[in-house]
C-alpha cells in the first residue's frame, strides 16, 4: 500500500513549465494555495488588493523553497485590473520558467 508520502511524491512536480494565477494570494486560503501549486511545480502569479506586504511574504515563501511567484495589486472587483493581472503572468513568469 502506498503511504501518504508516495504519493505525494508521485505527484510532485506534476505542475512543472505551468503558471497559475491565485487571486486573493496573499492571504489565508489564496497564499495556501499559492504556495501549494508552487510545490507542485507551478510558477505562481498571485494578486493582492491591499497588502504588498502580505503579497512579497508570500512570495519569499515559495522563492525560498525553490520556486517561482510574481505578485501583481488587482482587485478582484476592477475587471480592467483582472484583464490586467491575466496578461501580466505571461509577460513576465515565462522569462522565469525557461531561465
């Protein structure tokens, strides 16, 4: 039988030359997830609306552990600003992907 870690291990990395966008990544149940799809492999791009703090700790968080997050201030409410946050993972994790 596999053990819980056998299969995290099998899974690991699944995500790996993907990017996610978490909005709400610098907080509570978005920076969970964030950093989850970053173990996972993925580049993260999150969003915050009022907290760059919160937001660069979050991404200190996955860059320390090996992985790779942009912060991008979008409110969830501005729909210009959520256009705004989908273009702007592509512009700049690609660049950390393929580094």
């Amino acid at each position: 039988m596999k053990t819980n870690s056998n299969v995290e291990a099998q899974f690991a990395r699944k995500l790996a030359g993907k990017v996610a966008l978490v909005t709400g990544g610098s907080r509570s149940i978005g920076a969970a997830i964030a950093e989850r799809l970053a173990a996972d492999g993925a580049a993260v791009a999150l969003t915050y609306s009022a907290s760059p703090a919160k937001a660069d700790k979050v991404v200190r968080a996955i860059e320390a552990a090996g992985g790779k997050a942009l912060a991008i201030k979008a409110d969830a409410a501005d729909t210009e600003a959520v256009r705004l946050a989908v273009r702007k993972p592509s512009e700049h994790l690609a660049a950390l992907i393929f580094s």
